[in-house]
C-alpha cells in the first residue's frame, strides 16, 4: 500500500467508515438497530477473514471464540460487577488466550483434519457452557439488564440501551476490527500469511517460520472475534449458549463468502445482505435457515470469489 | 436395581447403539475413503430415513416398506446430489465440505417447513419384551441391532467380493492409475456416494421406532459418526467398526452413571485430540 495506490485505498476505507457514521441520522430506528447488530457481527467476519481470507485457513470452530469474549464479558459483569471497559477488556483477553492456547494444537493439522478438528473443539466449548447451566444459564442465557454499568467517558454516562450509545460503540468497535485488517494486509507480516496461503511450503523454504505466521493470524482472528463477542453481550444486554453453537461457526464463513474471502470490505458487504435476507426470510417460513443453505450451496457453485471478490476481478483490481 | 443391573443395561444400551452409529459411520468412512471427501450432509440422510419411514408407516400402515422406500429415496438423493452439486466441484476438499454444510441447511429446513417440528413416534413392526433377571428389555432392540449387523457383514462382502467393490478400492488406494486400468471412477463415485447415504438412511429407519423422527435428530447422528471415523482412521472400514463400538459401548457406559453432557465434552476433546497427533486414527494406517 505504497505510493499511488495506497492514497485511494485508504480514502475508500475512512469513506466506509464514515458513510456508516452518517448513516445513523438518516435511516428509521428499526434500520438503526439492525445496522448496529450488522456492525457488531461484521467485526466478528472481519476477525475471520483474516484467517480464511488472509492465512488461506478455513475454521469451522470460531463460535468459541466470539463466545469466549461474549462469556468472559458476560459473567465478570453479572457476578464481579465489573464496568463496561473493564468487561471488553477482559472479553477481549479471553478472545486472545483461547485461540493462542487452541493454535498450538489445532495448527498442527491442516486441510480438511484443520476444519474437523476446530469443529470439535468447538463443541466441546459449547456443551461446556451447556454442562455448567447453573452458571451460564445455558440455553436460557443470562440477561444483563440491569447488572450493567453506563459506559463513563470523563464527566459523560452513557447507557448502552440509549439506541445512539449502541449505534456508535457498534461501530467504534467495527471501524477498528476493519482498520486493524487493512493494517494488517499491507504490512509485511499480512504479506507473509498471502504467501502462506497461496503456497506454505514454498514460504518456508523462503526462510518463514509459518507456523509462528499461523499463530499470529489465529490469535489476531481469534481476538477480532472475542472482541466481537464481547461487545455484542455489552450493547444487547445478553449471554447465551446458542452463540456458542455450530451455527454462529457456520455464519462468519457464510458471510466471508458471500461479500468475498480475501478482501478488506467483503466481510461487512457479506454480513449486512446476509442479515437483512436472514431477518426477512425469517418472518416467512419457520424453516429461514434454508437460506443459509442455498446461498452456500450457490456461492460455491457459481460465484467462489464473492461479490466483493467479482468486483476487484472484474473492475478495480487494486482493492486490497 | 443393583449396579449389576445397571451395568448390564448400559452394555446393552451400548451394543444397541454401537451397531447403528457404525452402519451410519461406515457410510461416511466409504465417501471419505473412496472420494476423499467429507460429506457434512451424512446425518441428514439418516434423518431423511427416519422421517420417510414415519411417512410411510402412516401412509401405508406397516413400518416394513419402508425398509425399501427410504433407503431407495436417499440413496436417489444422493445420485442427484453428487450429479447437481459435488462433481461441478470437482470433489476439491474444502468446496465440498462448504457446499455440503449448505446441503445440510437445505435439507434439514426443508423437513422443518413440510414435515414441522415435532418429533412423531413410529410403531415398531412387532413388540416383545426379552425378560433378564434384573429388567425387561424391548425385544424390538436386540432385532435392531441383529440387522444392523447384517448390513455392516453385507456392506464389507460388498466391498471385499464383488466387482463393485474392487473399483471402489482400487478408487481409494490411486485414482489416477484406477482409471487409466479403465475403473469408470465417475460412476464408482457416485455409486460410493448412493451407498453411504444408503447406510446412513437405514440406520435412520430402524432407530426412528425407538427414537421418533425429528428433523435436528441428523445433527448428533453426525457428530457421532465424525468421532467414529476420526478414531476408527479416515476410510478404515474395520477401524470404522472397532471404533464404534468403543465409542457406541464408552457412551453406553458412562451415559448410564454420568451426565450424557459430560460424556459427550470428553469424548469431543479426546477425538480432537486424536485428530491433531495421530491423523491416521488409533486403528488406520496413515493415509489422509
């Protein structure tokens, strides 16, 4: 992202940010609701482009992450009482432990053994959260409200269910997940996991030490998405085991496709049409999930680079 | 009832379970080793057994046809599934396991929008209780898993004795050489692909009678099958079997005296772990 093509990318990401800053003054408040769970979950596939997109390695087990964070947040701030800051923080940390302790397991497999073996794990995470329901609450849940402190900016309370509050801490927590990202694609470390990806013994040969490259990606995905987690459990006030299940693994992939693996803006793209047809579908027939099933099935079949992936390939291949 | 009894229970439950989570598990093994793929739709096949079977009990009065119109139907299914979806993939590995995760989506939510939510039980053709010194037991049961056993016994004479069964072998151990000997490896492909969901909706049919048809009921069936698998070696079809009953008779066991939760968290662990240092199984040989 050096000289002339580094102006044009930057300009559009701060444009990104900023169209969805002023968003929230124009759009109805069912829209600015949606928008702000869109942004939160949008940082969670941003997190997992990095290892998908980036790293070339598919997980199937990123819901324990996102849940991590969630859980780590959740519980400090029902039982300990623990303010906002404090809480993501500590969701945040939570988000990072986990997936460097997972990475020095899992990345010793790779391929299709990488996605069965994240999977498992996974699981085993969620029906933890299940085993002790007496204090997670389990499918239940926990419900926050209540328990939960204004966020204090100096002499500022902010309550989160303040839909304004929510609208922009959902976007703070975005726009530096989507920064972070583009950050890190043009740095040389981003450039090493791309070589990792396109072809990882030839990047070892180069004198890389992937491994430690792999880790780093996971830890950085895995964080990305505890953050996610965390703040998601801050603006809508709830923990529950279901964010936990295979289903919330299988929806930041579907929506790093769909807006197009490998790209800084897919994973936003991805996430706010795969939203708005889940919801819509969702008020149609009991059995909305379908989407999620054709539209894979569709993406593989026909369109494997996404729409923001057919769109650098097509007319601006400068996007990162 | 004295820990005897319970102990007795728990192997039975074991065995039961043992010889239908292997007829579901051999079909995933048989995809995986022949095509090299790993088909996360293989549950909802078994849950398209369970469900056909409940049709058609009602439908026509009698659980029996359904042994033949199920398997019939999902082993059908498969054939377009592979024709529709797997083959323009080209088999890649990681496309497959998306476009299959999306099949599982498809399938299990169009049960739910045509067939509902509720669990319906399906009479057992017969009923007879099988008296023990300690408890009575369905009769039904100990018939499951006779037959059960009979498919794993016809599926390997298939495997082992029959023409068919030599392409599919010589599919799985090289491809490229296999069909320079002229093995058709589309066809063998899609006949590996009908018969493991074959497999998949017959243990569907005979466990619907004790378990009721539900359309979530593919997603355990799955995760089971994935533990056998691991454990047996990817493609291993005795490993497949050995493992199964470790896995079938260990669940059994400690469902009976522990929390199902916590038997399924360790089990989930240690597969995973298996996985990472031994990508062979503890049985296969280490292939994939």
């Amino acid at each position: 992202m050096t000289g002339q093509r580094g102006r044009p990318v930057l300009a559009l990401h701060v444009a990104v940010v900023l169209l969805l800053l002023g968003l929230q003054f124009v759009v109805s408040p069912f829209q600015h609701g949606m928008l702000a769970r869109i942004m939160v979950l949008a940082a969670f596939a941003v997190g997992y482009n990095v290892l998908l997109g980036y790293t070339g390695l598919m997980s199937l087990g990123h819901a324990m992450f996102f849940a991590a964070g969630m859980y780590a947040t959740g519980l400090t701030v029902f039982y300990v009482g623990a303010g906002p800051v404090d809480g993501f923080l500590i969701g945040l940390g939570a988000g990072v432990v986990l997936s460097a302790a997972m990475g020095l397991i899992v990345l010793r497999t790779t391929g299709v053994s990488f996605l069965i073996v994240t999977m498992m794990f996974a699981q085993v995470f969620y029906l933890t959260t299940l085993y002790f329901n007496r204090i997670t609450g389990g499918d239940q849940g926990l419900i926050l409200t209540g328990h939960l402190h204004p966020l204090r900016l100096g002499a500022l309370q902010l309550p989160f269910a303040d839909p304004a509050v929510k609208y922009n801490v959902a976007l703070a927590v975005f726009g530096l997940c989507f920064l972070l990202s583009l950050w890190l694609t043009a740095s040389p470390a981003g450039r090493v996991l791309v070589a990792v990806r396109e072809n990882e013994d030839r990047t070892t040969m180069l004198g890389f030490n992937t491994f430690t490259y792999k880790l780093l990606a996971l830890v950085i995905s895995g964080g990305i998405s505890g953050m996610a987690g965390s703040a998601y459990t801050l603006l809508f006030s709830y923990v529950g085991s279901s964010f936990a299940s295979i289903l919330y693994s299988i929806y930041p992939l579907l929506w790093t496709l769909v807006g197009g693996s490998g790209t800084t803006i897919g994973p936003l793209v991805g996430t706010a049409l795969m939203t708005y047809v889940v919801d819509i579908t969702s008020g149609v027939t009991p059995g909305y999930l379908i989407v999620v099933g054709v539209v894979l099935v569709v993406i593989i079949l026909k369109f494997p680079s996404g729409i923001v992936g057919g769109i650098r390939a097509r007319w601006l291949p400068w996007l990162p | 009832m004295s820990l005897e009894g319970h102990l007795v229970l728990a192997l039975l439950e074991g065995l039961v379970s043992s010889l239908v989570v292997a007829l579901t598990a051999l079909g995933l093994s048989l995809v995986f080793g022949v095509m090299r793929i790993v088909n996360v739709a293989h549950g909802e096949f078994f849950m398209l057994g369970a469900v056909i079977t409940w049709y058609v009990s009602t439908a026509a009065g009698s659980f029996l046809p359904a042994l033949i119109v199920a398997p019939l139907a999902v082993g059908a299914l498969a054939l377009v599934i592979n024709r529709v979806v797997l083959r323009p993939i080209r088999y890649d590995p990681a496309a497959t396991i998306v476009a299959t995760i999306g099949l599982l989506y498809i399938i299990q939510q169009l049960v739910l929008t045509i067939y509902g939510p509720y669990a319906r039980p399906v009479v057992p053709p017969f009923y007879f209780r099988v008296d023990l010194p300690w408890f009575g037991y369905s009769g039904y049961k100990l018939v499951v898993a006779g037959v059960a056993a009979l498919l794993l016994v016809a599926t390997w004479l298939l495997v082992t004795k029959t023409t068919l069964g030599l392409y599919m072998r010589a599919t799985q151990q090289d491809r490229e050489t296999a069909l320079a000997f002229g093995v058709p490896v589309d066809r063998i492909y899609a006949s590996a692909f009908a018969l493991g969901a074959v497999l998949a909706a017959l243990a569907g049919v005979l466990v619907v009678p004790e378990q009721q048809a539900h359309y979530l009921m593919g997603l355990d069936a799955l995760l089971l099958s994935f533990m056998v698998v691991i454990i047996g070696g990817l493609g291993s079809l005795p490993g497949t079997v050995a493992a199964a009953f470790l896995i079938g008779m260990t669940d059994g066991v400690v469902s009976v005296f522990f929390s199902p939760t916590l038997a399924r968290i360790i089990a989930s662990g240690l597969v995973a772990l298996v996985l990472v240092w031994r990508s062979g199984g503890l049985f296969g040989d280490a292939a994939a």
